[in-house]
C-alpha cells in the first residue's frame, strides 16, 4: 500500500489580472498599501510580495493613461481639456515658452513684467482716503491728521 504525500496548508497565492489593475488603480490614487491589502483581503506581506510592479510603477502608468486620454480628448476640440493640458506643460516646465506670448513672425515677444496681485476693496478704500481731496478744491482739508490714519 503506497501513501500519497500531500502538499500542507494553503496553495500560493496567484494574483490577478483584475487584482493587479485594482492595486495600480489604488496606488495611483495615493491609497497606502495597509488600505489596498485589506481591499484586496490579503495580507500586507502578501501585497509586498506578489505585487512588486505594480506598487513601484502604477501610479507611473495609470498617469500616462490619463496624460493619453486628455491628449486624445484635446485633439477631438475639447476646450476643458486643452486647458488642462495647458497647464500640466505648463508646471511640469516642458515647455517654457507657453507663458510668453509669439508674435506674427514666430519669434519670442520681450518677457512682460508680471502683474501686480490683485488688491482687495479694503485697500482700495484705504488709498482713496489717504488721496481724498488732492488736486480739488478741498486741498489739505480732507487729509487725514498727522499720526493717524483713515477709517
């Protein structure tokens, strides 16, 4: 009578190909591993073993995916997605030219001088009372007196 030796405890674990794409998709929404093991219902050493590639390059991929897909939507006229696509170039700083203007012949316009922040009505209001009255016939009246200021 022979005995057939069995294999003890569990089998290997073998991920997915919907499992892999769930733990780029988390990780490329900046989900830490403790939450994608627990939901994938597997051990955190488990995800740290089996899913390697994915966790080191999915954020990596699923933004080129994106970046593809706002190409894509721009090129067919999407003005939303032309802004967007605007403005990634723009931080990411490949291209450096976007934020200076080209004139008819093609080259470079002269750098403009960037604008000033915009000033709040309080400001606003403060510099019209320190200004009230110059140039009018109320002269120094309406000045406000040394040492104070304006309400």
């Amino acid at each position: 009578m022979s005995t057939v030796k069995r294999a003890r405890g569990r089998p290997q674990f073998k991920p997915s190909a919907t499992q892999r794409r769930t733990v780029e998709q988390m990780v490329s929404c900046g989900d830490s591993k403790r939450m994608i093991a627990r939901a994938l219902k597997i051990d955190e050493d488990t995800l740290n073993k089996h899913f390697v590639e994915e966790l080191e390059n999915g954020a990596a991929r699923k933004r080129r995916e994106v970046i593809d897909m706002v190409y894509k939507g721009a090129k067919k006229g999407n003005a939303t997605l032309i802004k967007r696509l605007e403005e990634m170039t723009r931080i990411s700083g490949a291209k450096e030219d976007l934020d200076q203007p080209e004139n008819p012949k093609g080259k470079s316009a002269a750098p403009t001088s960037p604008r000033a922040p915009k000033r709040g009505k309080k400001e606003i209001q403060r510099d019209e009372a320190l200004l009230a009255g110059q140039n009018s016939e109320w002269g120094e009246d309406l000045a406000p007196l040394p040492g104070t200021r304006p309400n």
